[in-house]
C-alpha cells in the first residue's frame, strides 16, 4: 500500500508513526513509544521515495527503516512492495534460525508478535539444515523475571528500559553476532522496583514473569479495565482472570497518568484478593451471640439463602435509631480505598436521615517519600524535569475523591485519627485496605461505643467487637471512580465476583440508602456532578479510556488517538 504525506511542512514524525495513523500496521520488535529508537529489529523496513513537482514519483533504491526516517511534505510510502515483502521474510526467517519452535509450552503463545508477524508477513519453510544453536535459560536474572534465551529476538527493549525508565542499569547484551544474549552483571539482578515492565515489553516469549509462568493460557483469560489502588499515581491497568480468580495485572497505556508501565508493588500486590482470611458473609452480633449468615466458604457452610435483605435491614434499623438518639454522635468514616460513587452514597444516606450526623477521612497510609525514576548511577533522584516515573508515597487510590465528597457534604475534611478519644457513640466504619490498618489512634477515637458497624474485606480489631460486619468487595470485585493525586478521575470495572457471600460496596450502599434499581456507576456520576460541584467533570458519565481532569476547562473525556 501506498501512502502520500501532503500538508506538512516540517515534521519530525517517523514514518512507522505516519502509517499508523493512516491505519497501516508496519510490524515491528525494536520500536517502543517510551524507548530510544535503535532500528536494531530491521523489521519495519519500507520503501521511500517523494512527489517530483511534476506528480512523478521517484523512489529510493534501498529499503529504510520506518521507525528512524522522517516524514516530509511529499514523501511517499510504500509498504507492500515485493521489496518490503521479501524483506520482512528474510528477517523473520533469520530470526527463527536459531530459535526452539516452542510454541506449544511458550507462555506467550497468544500473544507473541513472532508468532503474529510469521502468520502475516513470513514464510511457512525455513532453508536451515544444521543445528540450531542451544543457550541456557536464565532463571536468575530477577526475582520475578525469568529468561528463555533461545526465544529472543535481541529487541533490546529490556535493555534500554533498564538505562531510560528505570536508570537501574542491569540488563545488557554481551557477546556478538549470533551468539548475542542478554544478561546481567554477576550477583547483580534485575530486582529493581519496576522490573516487571520488561516482561510486557518483551515481544517475544523470552523473559517471562515467574509469578504468571505456566498458570494459565492467554486465550482462557478475561480482560477488565480497572486502576491500580497500591498508590495515588492511579496507574491504568488490565485485570485478567479466569474463572473467578484473577491471575495477573498488567499496565493499561495511559498519558494521562503512568503512560506505559506499572511498579511491581502494584503489579504482584493483588494476591491478598484470594486471601483465605477474607470475610466471606457478613454478620451481626459479637461474642458468643455473633452470628454469621450466608454461604462462607472458609468454614463450609453451603447456605444458599440471601443474607442480606435481613442484615441490610438491621443496619438500616439500627443506624437510623441511634442517629435518632444522638445525631452528632453518629460518625461514618470513609476510607479512601472507596471509589467516588462508594463514597456519595453513604455520605448522601447519613446526611439525609440528619445533617448533624458527622464524616471523616479514614487513615491514608504513607510510607517513605515518593520514589522517582529514572535513577541516576548512584540510585539518586532524577531532576524534576526528568522524571518518567513516580511510585508515590501515599498509598491509597482515591483520597483526593473522598477529600471532594467529605468537603460538599461536611465542609472540610476531618481525619479520624485527629479526633478525641471516644469521639462518638455510634461508627460506620469502611474499611477496604489491603493489610493491617487499625492503628492505636483509630482504636482511641473509636474507644467503645453503643454501636460500632464495620464494612471490610479483612477480619480487624474493630470487627471482633463489632455489632455488625459487613463483608464487601476488594478493588477487583468494584465498579467505580478513583481520583489520583493529580486530579485524574478514571473508571475502574469489575473483574471477578465477590467470595462467598460478601457483596461488592456500591450494591451494598446502593440497597442500605434504600435506593431502588441496580448499582450504576455512570448513572451516579451524572447525579454526582450534578449535586458536587468539585466533581462536575463527571458529568458526561463515561469518563473515557484515560479519563477525565477535575479540574480541566472542559468535561470531554481524554480519547487515546485513533488511526485517521
């Protein structure tokens, strides 16, 4: 196919660039949005030639690499020549030489662009008659990592994310020629805190995660768009499951918040999810006249009647009496692990039994100082100016969200942790982290009230001695809207379903404020920007691929860029 550049003056776009945005796929290893251009993959080699001023054109004698060369009014682009066909077979077919054919027990079968470009642009026969040359396969290159040497094409990505993203400098390519390999230095692994971004880099099925390694088929895997909640930097991601159990995470493209990658923390810190220790049912009661309702997996009960109209109706009856008893001594504590929509719903449904009911902000948890990348060559901080990557401090997902929903409905935001001992007679607590959270001062501010409610994935102190648990959903199991640090509002979708009989916390909320119809997160932003003027950005409902700022001038959503 050929493709004409007419309009353009200058422009430094390349032409791998220029083609995608005509909707011309030009295949490619080496090529990678946030990495140096190398040309090294020979891969995207295309014909080149310019319109003459008078309409004749004229095309280069030799084949150029379309991720390095330029565009300019005028140039001509030619894809699908014989030339460029011959080419992209040699290639490939110089690639496979050497490589094991192992497709069959390949974790990145399914996804592998060797396997996707011999089926396009390769031949289905290879003309080599000796033995293939046999590597060692490198477990110890990373914790996390692993190396099938034989598989790789020598793309280099890893390398330079290494030296670019990371500033780590572990991975490099040592020897020559054919018997080229990546490696790392003795006794120096590739550890660092967002190593597992070369195994989604990889093109190939060469380096491995360890942690995904012969789990699951690509092909039996779900896709759920979500966020990731180990932070405040809100990283895009991709939850992939089957069967009700979630087997990965990977980075979900987006410039408006991380752009490519994800840090390790987020990456493997899912697996408290499928905790055994998770609550299962919800409960009322505590002591001995604790009584568990519901199907619990963990102790085997089979029940298979809904608990929840009764224990909904409970709390309901319950919140309402002691708000009616003491209204300023009812205090719901949001935690900033709940998405907007969580949020508004309990705010709204307190406030509206009595506007002296109280709310605050749950801890935040906070460890160190935010971690900056690239590292320079004594681990320290890049300059701000050259910061491509930030794990932040903060680690929660939405307190810039909750902060929004606590200032409309309570004028200021008031953390638990600041409140005096024994600050209330009656608590709706949510909690939702994914470790210890209850700290002394929470257990303080807490001391022993007439009516303690405690909404949580985890058993805590607080719910021991609650009167009532409410066993509710993890970050895969939730529909919603977090806010990260910036002001980047994203969506996040359900991945699986919750264990056992706990209930996701926006039907949960949704059936305990007594609204009627199913949880609808897009239709309750509407009515949140509606009712917030801090989060009028919500208006439109669905909010994008990469979201929408709260505080941009205008309320579209950001759209990735498509092919014209």
């Amino acid at each position: 196919r050929d493709i004409g550049v007419t309009g353009v003056q200058t422009c430094a776009l390349p032409i791998f660039l220029a083609a995608r945005k005509a909707g011309v796929e030009i295949p490619h290893y080496c090529w990678h949005e946030s990495l140096s251009v190398v040309a090294s993959c020979r891969m995207c080699l295309v014909e080149v030639g310019e319109t003459k001023p008078d309409g004749s054109v004229v095309m280069g004698p030799k084949l150029v690499p379309g991720c390095q060369t330029p565009i300019k009014e005028g140039t001509v682009i030619r894809t699908d020549s014989n030339k460029v066909k011959t080419s992209q077979q040699m290639t490939l077919e110089l690639l496979l030489l050497n490589h094991p054919l192992d497709c069959s027990i390949c974790d990145q079968a399914g996804e592998c662009y060797l396997q996707d470009y011999t089926y396009k642009y390769g031949k289905a026969h290879s003309r080599l008659d000796e033995p293939k040359l046999q590597r060692n396969d490198k477990y110890h290159i990373g914790e996390q990592i692993a190396l099938f040497t034989d598989r790789c094409v020598m793309c280099t990505r890893c390398v330079r994310f290494t030296r670019e993203i990371s500033g780590t400098s572990e991975l490099q390519v040592v020897a020559r020629g054919s018997h080229e390999e990546i490696d790392v230095f003795p006794d120096t692994p590739c550890n660092n805190k967002l190593a597992g971004n070369v195994v989604d880099l990889c093109p190939v099925g060469a380096l491995c995660s360890k942690d995904f390694l012969y789990k699951k088929r690509v092909w039996w895997l779900k896709h759920a768009e979500g966020v990731c909640t180990g932070c405040s930097t809100g990283c895009s991601i991709h939850i992939d499951q089957n069967e009700n159990r979630v087997y990965r995470l990977r980075p979900r493209e987006n410039p408006e918040a991380q752009g490519h990658f994800m840090c390790d923390e987020g990456r493997f810190g899912f697996k408290y999810i499928h905790d055994e220790h998770r609550l299962h049912a919800p409960r009322i009661g505590k002591g001995s006249d604790a009584k568990s309702l519901g199907s619990d997996s963990n102790t085997g009960d089979l029940s298979f009647a809904d608990p929840w109209p009764t224990v909904l109706a409970e709390t309901r009856k319950r919140i309402q009496n002691a708000i009616q008893h003491d209204p300023s001594g009812f205090v719901a504590v949001l935690s900033p692990f709940m998405t907007v929509e969580e949020a508004y719903l309990l705010a709204s449904a307190v406030k509206k039994i009595d506007s002296r009911t109280r709310l605050c902000l749950g801890p935040v948890p906070v460890v160190g100082a935010d971690d900056l990348y690239p590292k320079g060559p004594k681990g320290e901080a890049p300059a701000p100016n050259k910061v491509k990557f930030t794990i932040r401090a903060e680690k929660c997902p939405n307190r810039v969200g909750v902060e929004a929903v606590l200032r409309h409905f309570e004028g200021s935001v008031q953390k638990i942790e600041d409140l005096p001992a024994s600050a209330a007679s009656a608590w709706y607590v949510v909690g939702g982290y994914g470790s210890g959270w209850v700290n002394d001062k929470v257990n303080q501010a807490i001391g022993t009230p007439s009516l303690l409610i405690v909404q949580d994935i985890f058993p805590s102190p607080l719910s021991e001695r609650a009167d009532i648990v409410l066993a509710s959903g993890s970050f895969a199991e939730r529909e919603g809207t977090y806010v990260n640090h910036a002001g980047l509002a994203q969506a996040a979708h359900a991945a699986i379903r919750t264990p056992g009989s706990s209930r996701a916390d926006g039907r949960l909320l949704m059936e305990l404020s007594g609204r009627s119809g199913l949880f609808n997160a897009m239709a309750l932003r509407k009515e949140i920007a509606a009712t917030i003027p801090a989060l009028a950005a919500l208006a439109a409902g669905d909010l994008g691929e990469h979201g929408v700022r709260l505080n941009a001038p205008t309320r579209t959503p950001v759209s990735p860029v498509t092919p014209s």
